[in-house]
C-alpha cells in the first residue's frame, strides 16, 4: 500500500541509507537529496507530504533551506523534522523555535523515528482539515449549524488519536493572527 512521499535531505549517504529503508519498509515512498538546494527544487516539483532536512549540509544548511521553504508560497505547509546529530535539549527547542514541525537526533532509534514521522504527518493532515474547516469560523456570518460540523470532526479526531497527539494540536486551535474571537 504506497503512502505519503517523503522528501530525505541528507549528505551522509549511510544515514540517507538507513532513513530510507527504514520509511519504505513501513510503506512510506521516498525521494532523496544530499543538499539544500536539490531539496528546494524536489520540494517544488513534488509536493512531498514531509521534508527529512539534516541540520548540516554542505553549501545551505538545513535552517536556512527551512526558511526558504517557508518563504515559497508553494512549500510553505510542508511539514518539516529537522534531524542532526547534535541531541542536547536546548537543540531540540532551538530546532522548534526555528519552525520546524518535529525534531530526530542521531544515530535514529528507529521506533521514535517511524513516532515523530507518523506524528508530525497526523498533525499535518489534522491542521490542513481544521484551517479548511476553521477558515470561516470567526466570521460573523459563520452559522451555528457549520460550527456544529467542524466540532463533529475535533471530536472524531480526539476518538482517533493518541492523547498526545490531541494536545499537541493546541496551537491549530488558535485563531488566526488578525481575527476577532468567535461570535455566539
């Protein structure tokens, strides 16, 4: 059963190696690229469903390409996990401070690799229906009846979904920067 694609930017090729069995046994497909750059233009061409970025590539390190893929129109909703080899905390906080979606330290420990992959792709899927959903939400014509549905699907969500995952969607909840609060 083919899944989503994701993008591996990586210059180690035995790391690049091992993510990429790791992902295409579980079912994921893959596409793979030694530098930043090659990530921009693959990230454009083929929409993948999640970017792996090494932190420290050669030319563009893995930050600066973040913020470029943040930048494009295009790309800027594709989750990305920052992986590097550097696993002290304040890395991981610094990571997410960054903008990126998750955070893996190598060498990978492939069960919490395949959690945070699964993890921050259900945040996605999660946050593109709630945005859909949400986009009318604080408008005063929004009805009762539309909010009534898109409470329906925040609670199939909390049925399906690990408790952790549940809370971390706190920030998707958020209105949106420059909207009033919701009307009765």
């Amino acid at each position: 059963m083919a899944r989503e694609l994701i993008l591996i930017v990586e210059d180690n090729e035995k790391n690049r190696k091992l993510v990429r069995d790791v992902l295409q046994v579980t079912g994921y497909q893959t596409l793979e690229t030694e530098t930043a750059e090659e990530g921009l233009n693959l990230a454009l061409e083929k929409s993948p469903a999640l970017i792996l970025m090494d932190i420290q590539l050669p030319g563009m390190d893995g930050i600066t390409a973040l913020k470029q893929l943040r930048a494009d129109p295009i790309t800027k909703t594709i989750p990305v996990i920052a992986i590097t080899a550097s696993a002290m905390t304040y890395n991981r906080q610094t990571m997410l401070a960054e903008g990126f979606d998750g955070f893996q330290s190598k060498p990978i420990s492939v069960k919490d690799f395949l959690e945070e992959v699964r993890r921050v792709l259900d945040i996605h899927q999660v946050r593109g229906r709630f945005d859909k959903a949400f986009s009318f939400w604080w408008l005063p014509e929004a009805q009762n009846a539309d909010r009534h549905r898109v409470i329906g699907v925040i609670f199939e969500f909390s049925l399906s979904t690990p408790k952790r995952n549940f809370l971390s969607l706190k920030r998707v909840l958020a209105p949106p920067s420059g909207r009033g609060t919701m009307e009765k």
